[in-house]
C-alpha cells in the first residue's frame, strides 16, 4: 500500500471511530436515503430566505460561535475539514491528512487554489495565523480556544502543507480543525472581521444587522464542484431573517417569508406534519444535549448531599413530555441510543422522597439556589422553569433568571449562579465533550462547573491517544460512571430539531445533526424551482 493510500486508510479508521453521526441518521429516521427535493435537477440563480431560531452575536468568527446548524454566517467559512450528509469528517480546504506513530503530529495537504473572499490563497502561513489567532486568550473565546488548546505549534512545512504539534497525543486533530468551530478568515482581515469577515466559503459577507437581516452572495470563485464538475453553490444570494419566536418563524414559512426555517416548537411539531406534510419538506435531526451544570467554584452545590439531592429531584419523563412533546429521547449521557458512542451506564433515578431526606441530613431545606438559562432557546428555558419547580418541592429555594446571549455567557465565566441549564451540539469525536467539558485543564470545563477529578483527567487522557474504538469506548464508560457520581453535571435530554422547507427549494436537506452546509450538500447544492 502507497503513504497516500495509508494516510487515507489510517484517517478513515480513526475518524469513523470517531464520528456516529451516520448510526445517529438511521436512529432518527427520515434523513437517508437523500429526499427527492435533494435529487431534482438544479437551477443556477435565485435567493433563499431562511429564517433561522438563532442569530450570532458578532461577526468575528473566532469570538463569536458561528453555529453551523442556525447561523447564517457559517456559510461564510470552511475549515481544514469538513462535513459529509452523514457527518462523518471528509476533506475541506485540507484534501488529505496522516498522523505521526505516537499521534503527536498530523500533517495536513492543503488543496491548491482554494481561495479566500478577497483572492488570498489559503496557504500553510494562512492556516497558521487562523490557529494562533484562535489560540489567542485576547481573540479566541474559551469554547473556540478548547477545541484547539491541544495544537502547541503550527509548522510551516511549506506553501501546501502543514504540520500540526500536539502538547499530548490526540487522536481527534482531524474532528478539531472541522469549519465549527476552527474556521479560516483571510489573514489580512483579522483587524476588520468585526465589520466585514472575509472567509473562505460558498458565500460571501455583504451586510449584517443583528436579530434582523444577514445578507450574503454567492462567491463567484468557491473551490468545490458537484459531480458533474459544476461550480457550488447555484443559489446567487442567501438572506438569513433571525426570527427568535417559534410562532413567528413558522408563520413566515407559512406565509411565504421565507422559504426555510431550522427549527420549530416541539408542540408544532406533529401537527405541522399532519396538516401541512404535503405542502413542505421536512426533516428532523439530532442537534445535542441538554444538561443540568453543578457549580464547584462557589455556592451550595459544592456539598455533594446537595447536588445528589437535586439530581434526585429531576423528573426526565416529566421533561420529556412537557417540553419536547415525546420527541427525543431521555438521555443521562450525550450520545443517543444506536450511536456507537452510547455508553452502558446509569445515572441517579427520580427519587424526590430520597432527595427530601438528603437535604434534611445537610440540615439544608430552604438553601437558596440561583439558576439561570439560555432565554432564546426556548427548550433550555423551559427546561429551567420545570427544573426550578421540581427542587422548590423536595425544599431548595430557587430563583431562575433567564439570560441573554451575553448576559448568560458573563455569568458562566463569572460563576454567578449556583445551577445552570446547558447544552451542546453534536461532538464529532468523543474526545470534543468527554475532554473539554470536564477535564481539569480544559479552559471551557473552567467555565462550566469547575470541577476537577485526577482519575477522570487519566482516563479521557488515555482515550485520546488510543486508536482502537472499543477501547476508547470502555475508558469513556469508566469516566462516565465518575461523572455520575462527582455529579458535575447531570444529563436530561437528547435535543432534536426538526427544520422545513417550501417544496420549491430544491437539492436542500441538513447533515443528520443538523449542519446547513456541508461537502457536497446543504445549501451548497440548494435552488430554488422557478
């Protein structure tokens, strides 16, 4: 076998190791085979208005989340790495990539030609800046800055190809330096990416007022073909119209406002199917978790009576159905049912007499607790309001502030809240929220509870240099069950969405966990039918 075939080999096998996002697929249902709408003969021109649930907070794409399955601005970048419909990690700017023996080095070929908005070419020095810049503590946020802590060096090998250095060894490089969140923005635009970010993707910024219109067109010179070697994207223009109401954004589907919406209430769900399924394409996919965080900085929940006492108090049938409708599943991890990575484990059951009885031991009924949630989600401020309840009446006294944006991400980093509601997207390697959300030197885990564990932190550090899936599998389960216990977080829910579309919207379907862009789909390949 040639280094070529070898390198492609070695990264298949590590990187379907690390990806379940096509068992995810077939777990949900309705995502594969592709849906006739993706399969129609395309059309070159038009503009597709799409009403996304949530808005960026910034255009600086390394200080703000860009979030590839809501934020029209993720169509702006592509990264080393990219997405396939199954979201497993496929070639992007990087067209091949292969690690060192100890997994201490990964080498990366840079396609040639690809080029940023303003005609820079992506080179080696280019993919540098990006990294360093992202590592920056004054640039990158703790989320964007966790993804990439474990790169130490960049090396300039030469103009198309770059050597990556890892501080310990790590096998999820490749998962790390996908296009969310480890996005490329020209180099010489760094100081103006606040106003005018210049990325390299199959769209191009033009305007961007917040919570009210992001406009962007098609770049004219984006590197990536269909199968018969025509340019991507067709679609000329794309308009993002951030609408935070469920009701109002399924009205502007409705009404004709836009032709695509991410996401709708959980309650709108089946009957939206029953009286409109044949007006409408619609998909439904597997964007995350919702959780419970245990602050350890400060508060009450650093006594573990009291954080068992909690988690005793939580109802997940009762979550479940109040505010995902049935739809999902009760999950105490964060990998569903017929992902490879779902673990064998079992977490606290609802116990509220148990919880009662724990508080009363800690002579601790009455203790004042302080949640807050993410207000422009609704799920998550649901979920607030349910959790609230359920520990006023085993004897917490609970206030529950809902948080903007900012307001939320201020009080996390400051640790002013005794419990937060939280939640992730899909990681596409085990090691993105086994390692970043818990281990003691992850920047982001700081930011969450606080908490630290040396025997977790020798797990998860073992898992990341093992290539063998079952082994890693088997360490994460050990670390899990830890998790469990030490209770820095508890988890609550699978968290689905389901996205539709005016029928006149052609070649379109989100990647199963959610991603509107992606190689060879998405709104890459969308039209709309004249």
């Amino acid at each position: 076998m040639d280094r070529q075939a070898q390198t492609m080999a070695l990264s298949r096998r590590a990187l379907l190791a690390t990806t379940g996002a096509a068992i995810v697929g077939a777990a949900l249902g309705g995502l594969s085979p592709r849906s006739e709408a993706a399969t129609r003969r395309p059309g070159r021109g038009g503009s597709l208005q799409f009403g996304p649930l949530l808005d960026t907070s910034g255009l600086d794409s390394h200080r703000h989340n860009q979030l590839h399955t809501s934020n029209p601005t993720a169509a702006m970048y592509t990264g080393l790495t990219d997405l396939d419909h199954q979201g497993n990690i496929v070639p992007g700017i990087a067209e091949s990539w292969e690690p060192n023996k100890d997994l201490t080095s990964w080498v990366f070929r840079l396609r040639k030609g690809v080029l940023f908005h303003n005609g820079r070419e992506v080179d080696a020095e280019a993919v540098k800046l990006n990294l360093l810049r992202i590592k920056d503590p004054a640039i990158g946020t703790d989320w964007h800055r966790g993804v990439v802590e474990n790169i130490e060096t960049v090396e300039v090998v030469d103009k198309n190809t770059v050597r990556l250095h890892t501080r310990v060894p790590d096998v999820a490089v490749p998962a790390n330096v996908v296009f969310y969140p480890t996005n490329l923005i020209a180099p010489d635009s760094f100081d103006s990416a606040s106003e005018h970010p210049i990325g390299t993707g199959p769209f191009k910024f033009v305007s961007w007022t917040r919570w009210n219109e992001t406009r962007l067109v098609r770049f004219e010179n984006y590197w990536e073909t269909d199968a018969e070697g025509h340019s991507l994207p067709y679609l000329d223009e794309l308009i993002g119209k951030p609408k935070k109401e469920d009701s109002v954004r399924l009205t502007a589907l409705r009404t004709g406002q836009v032709h695509l919406i991410d996401s709708m209430a959980y309650a709108d769900v089946e009957r939206f199917k029953k009286s409109s399924g044949d007006k409408y394409t619609i998909w439904q996919w597997h964007f995350g978790g919702l959780f419970v965080v245990f602050n350890f900085r400060r508060g009450p929940f650093q006594d573990q009576r009291l954080r068992t006492a909690a988690a005793h108090a939580i109802d997940r049938q009762a979550i479940h159905q109040s505010v995902f409708y049935g739809q999902g599943d009760m999950l105490d991890q964060p990998y569903p049912r017929g992902n490879p990575w779902h673990l064998e484990s079992r977490s606290l059951e609802y116990d509220p007499d148990k919880a009662k009885a724990l508080l009363k031991q800690a002579r601790a009924v009455g203790t004042a607790i302080k949640i807050i949630c993410f207000a422009p989600v609704a799920f998550n401020r649901e979920s607030g309001q349910i959790v609230q309840e359920m520990w006023n009446s085993v004897g917490f006294k609970v206030t529950l502030e809902s948080l903007d944006t900012i307001p939320y991400l201020n009080a996390r980093k400051q640790g002013d809240f005794d419990g937060a509601i939280g939640g992730n997207t899909y990681r596409f390697d085990p090691d993105g929220f086994f390692e970043r959300n818990f281990h003691s030197q992850s920047e982001y885990a700081h930011v969450l509870s606080g908490w630290q564990n040396a025997r977790y932190d020798q797990l998860v550090e073992e898992a990341k240099r093992t290539l063998d899936p079952a082994r890693r599998k088997e360490l994460y389960t050990a670390a899990w069950n830890i998790v469990n216990v030490e209770l820095p977080h508890f988890h609550l829910h699978e968290v689905t969405m389901t996205s539709a579309a005016v029928k006149e919207l052609g070649g379109y379907q989100p990647c199963v966990i959610g991603a509107f862009t992606y190689r060879g789909g998405g709104i890459r390949t969308a039209y709309i039918e004249v």
